[in-house]
C-alpha cells in the first residue's frame, strides 16, 4: 500500500509555544488529507479535512484558530497547534486518501505532543 | 447519521484460541468497511477491507470478515490467535467524505 510518512513521532514543547506536524505521502498525490486525534484508550477524532490548495474543513468544535491546517502541495500537510496549553496533548495521526467511496486511507506513524 | 459501533471495550483469548470482534455499522447506502489494528504508540495499519463482491473478505496476518447486509455487521475473525495479534483493532466505514471509526477493542492474549 501507499506510504504516509508523519514527523516528528514524539514532541515536547512548552505551555505556550507552537508545534508543527508533517504529514507527507510518499508515493502518491494526495488531494486530501485528514488530521485526526486520540485521546489514552480511545478512537480517531477526525479533527479536520485538509484540501490541496484550499482552506481546511473543520469538525464541529475544533477550534481552527488553534488547529492550523496547512495543505501546500499535493504531498504535504501540516498540523500546527498554537500557544500549546497542557489539555493539548495527545496522539495525533493523519492519514491520506479514504475521502470518498472505494478508496482506502492510509496512515502516518502518529506524533505524541506532550505540552509542559 | 453514519455510525460504527463496536461493543466489546476490551477482550482477552487464549492463544490458539479463535476469535471474534465484532462490529455493527449505520450506514444509508453500499457501505464500504474496513478494519484497523493499531499497536501502543503507533498508526493503523489496514487489515482487510470490503468494498463490493464477495461478503467474506480475507486479509492480512490470517484475519478474515464477513459483511451480512442484514445484520448490518462486519465481525473480524482469526482462527487461532498469536501473542503478537494484542493490539488495538477499529472499525470503520467510509462515508463520501471522510472515515468514520467504531470506538476499538482491545485485544489481550493469554499466554
């Protein structure tokens, strides 16, 4: 299957500060990317959509000001998550493809921010 | 609404043991279901998915699913489980935009 490759695999940051997560596919141009987040024990909470070109898509109650989203060519997206505040942190994947019907979604490895 | 749901929080075999996760979907129109594992501290890694055709659907490491329209369910199956199948496993469907995942159950083996 296609590669996602997602960097870093585990951040520290200080309260306040900001943190950049890539997301890049590998082998295949990716319109569409999707930023998901898991809490210790739970499942994927999509976050966000993030479109090539355009302005992300975000879910009922993610705040996008905090959550920027950053879908500058067809291989990267970015999640930056801004003035970082402890209840930050989480596991966070993205995954590529899966956006419509017959398609499958592959993966990143997953970043783990934990915000001191 | 789409919606996945997998009602075993967590569930522990024997090695050797078969075994069975099950999952129920909501879904309007063909659905097209997938199945995850995520091992601790990792992404997901696609097990099987089933898009159309035969409902019995085989995929990696020995697992198999079955679609039954009429149950609106798609259980995960393994004959005969190792120590290394513990592990996380989702459910999920896809929707004309985005997955929508079932909330996992975790696996435990017993040596």
């Amino acid at each position: 299957g296609a590669v996602v490759s997602q960097h870093p695999s585990r951040v520290i940051c200080k309260s306040g500060t900001s943190v950049k997560i890539e997301c890049r596919s590998l082998d295949f141009q990716a319109t569409t990317m999707f930023w998901y987040r898991q809490f210790p024990k739970q499942s994927l909470m999509l976050m966000a959509t993030s479109n090539e070109g355009s302005k992300a898509t975000y879910e009922q109650g993610v705040e996008k000001d905090k959550f920027l989203i950053n879908h500058a060519s067809l291989t990267l997206s970015t999640l930056t998550v801004t003035s970082a505040h402890p209840e930050d942190s989480s596991f966070y994947i993205c995954s590529a493809g899966g956006g419509g019907m017959n398609t499958e979604a592959f993966f990143g490895q997953g970043t783990r921010l934990t915000v001191v | 609404a789409q919606s996945v749901t997998q009602p075993d929080i967590h569930i522990t075999v024997s090695e050797g043991a078969s075994l069975e996760l099950r999952c129920n979907y909501s879904y309007g129109a063909t659905p097209y279901l997938f199945w995850y594992v995520q091992s601790p501290g990792q992404g997901l890694q696609l097990l099987l998915k089933y898009f159309s055709g035969d409902t019995l659907v085989q995929g990696i490491k020995g697992f198999e699913a079955e679609f039954k329209r009429s149950q609106s369910s798609f259980n995960l199956r393994k004959p005969s489980v190792h120590w290394s199948d513990a592990a996380e496993y989702f459910c999920a469907v896809s929707s004309a935009s985005k997955i929508i995942f079932g909330s996992g159950t975790r696996l435990s083996i017993r040596p």
